[in-house]
C-alpha cells in the first residue's frame, strides 16, 4: 500500500512538473478599420507535444492549428473575421482588413497530446476603430485681440467610432476646466452611427496670456493610441489706438506772424516800446521833408 502511494506521488509529481504554460497572449485592445492585426499566443509546452492551439472569437472557433494535420491551419467562417492563413501559425494568427464586426472577445486555447490532453487558455478583448475622416477643425477665432476681449472658438472632430476626445490648449498648457465647454455629440445614421466631437473654449484675454505679442491656441484629438492629431492657430496682440496728441513745434529760426505782433502789443512792456518806435518813425519822416524842402 505503501508503494502503491509513493509511485503515485511520483507521477503526479512529474505531470506537474510536465503541465504546459501559456506564456500571453496579445490582442491589441484597439485596431484601426482597414487594417490588418496579429493576434499572438505564445506558451510553453514543457516537453509535453503539441496537440493543438484554437482561437476563438465570442466562443466561436475560427482559426484551428493541428500540427499532425496537412495542411496543419484550418479556418472557420465568422462574421467580421478574415484570416490571412499564409502568415499564419502555432503562435499568431493574422487578421485581414478588419471592421466594426470584428470588435469582441478572443481566446487563445492550446492543448497537449495523448495522454495528458493538457488545456490551457485565456481571453483578451480588442476594439476595432472607425478612425476620423478628417482632421480637428477651430472655428470662430480672430487674428487679432486685445487684452480684455473674450475668445470664442469650437474646436470640431471629424466623424469617428467610438468619438474622439477633444482637449484644448492655452500656449501648450492644458487649459483651465472652466474654460472649456462641452457640447452634445452628433451621431450620424445607420449603419455606422459614426460620431462628431465638439469641445467650446471662452475665457477673457489677460496679459499672461501673450506671450512676445502672440497668443497660441490648439486642440488635441486622440482615440486611445490608434489616433492622436492636433490643429494650432496663433492670434497677435493688437494694442489700443492712443488719442494724438497736438503738439507745437519751432523752428531754429523765429517767426513772429502779424498775430504775434498784435497779442504783443497787448502786454503793458510792449506799448512804451511801440510808442517809441512810432516817434523815431514821425522824426525821420520830419527830417526828410526839411532837407527837401531846402533843396
């Protein structure tokens, strides 16, 4: 009896030591629409044969790999899932032009051959994206502002699955959450019901906001790391008009207008002086007539 325990314990103790791992298995959590995506399943058999390794998607079979069959791939036909059998094997599986069907949970299953028939799996979810048709677009902005005014701007994403996150950004820092103002998402018809983000920004212009007389806006879109694009405009400083100012300006050379002369008679200094003039003036004019007169 005794021996009959111990031998036991020696064979369990060596399938244990024999059980199969799987390692990981990598499905990416997002994949563009159009593009091509390989899935991975990587293990190890710890001396144990390979039977077969299975891919699931939603628990239905579509890629099977027996390596003792010829060929040893054999695929299942499954709506939104088109496998590339060429570039395809024990350890990876690729998938051609996938779409919004293709989005759901995969299981990668590996067994052991006879007699241990060793199972193992695991499961990964992956999102297939609908990537914007066009860029982000800011609208409702001016060239030019002065300090005090208020900015106004929309920044709206193309259409995309699921929609873009928006973010704006006041000279590349992120900008305050009370300047920011959300709007409700648009959502096209059937089929796809494509989405349209719009983000708002308003805020009043001070002076930490220029920076050398430019003041830069821009607006980030992301979709998790499948997408990431931005849109920038740049607005100058346009400084207040100042009054102009009259000013008075004399020649090296003085210039006394007939005004002059008769504002200076005005001042008491000037009449004694003008009374002066006016009598060396009479004598002169006393004098010539004499010397004709003589003559």
């Amino acid at each position: 009896m005794l021996i009959l325990w111990i031998l036991l314990m020696v064979l369990t103790a060596k399938d244990h030591a024999l059980a199969i791992k799987l390692i990981e298995i990598r499905v990416p959590k997002h994949a563009a629409q159009g593009h091509s995506v390989l899935l991975e399943c990587l293990y190890d058999m710890e001396g144990e044969a390979l039977y077969s390794v299975k891919w699931y998607k939603d628990g239905s079979e579509f890629y099977r790999y027996l390596p003792r069959d010829d060929p040893p791939e054999q695929t299942f036909p499954i709506e939104g899932i088109t496998v590339d059998v060429r570039n395809s094997t024990n350890s990876h599986v690729m998938l051609e032009s996938v779409n919004l069907a293709s989005s759901g949970k995969y299981r990668c299953e590996v067994s052991a051959e006879a007699p241990s028939f060793q199972t193992v799996a695991e499961n990964s979810e992956m999102m297939v994206v609908v990537l914007p048709d066009s860029d982000p677009a800011i609208s409702g902005g001016n060239p030019r502002y002065q300090i005090g005014d208020y900015v106004r701007v929309n920044c709206t994403s193309g259409r995309s699955k699921p929609a873009v996150q928006l973010s704006w950004y006041i000279n590349s820092e992120l900008a305050d959450p009370s300047y920011v103002r959300h709007y409700p998402r648009i959502v096209s018809l059937a089929p796809d019901h494509l989405e349209t983000s719009i983000l708002g920004l308003e805020f009043r212009i001070k002076p930490k906001h220029f920076r050398r007389g430019d003041l830069k806006l821009k607006c980030l879109a992301t979709i998790s790391s499948v997408y990431w694009k931005s849109n920038e405009e740049s607005m100058e400083c346009d400084k207040p008009q100042k009054s102009p100012i009259l000013e008075s300006r004399k020649s090296g050379l003085s210039q006394t207008t007939r005004a002059d002369r008769v504002h200076g008679m005005d001042k008491p200094g000037s009449r004694h002086e003008f009374s002066q003039l006016l009598t060396r003036m009479f004598s002169t004019l006393f004098q010539q007539a004499v010397m004709e007169f003589l003559d």
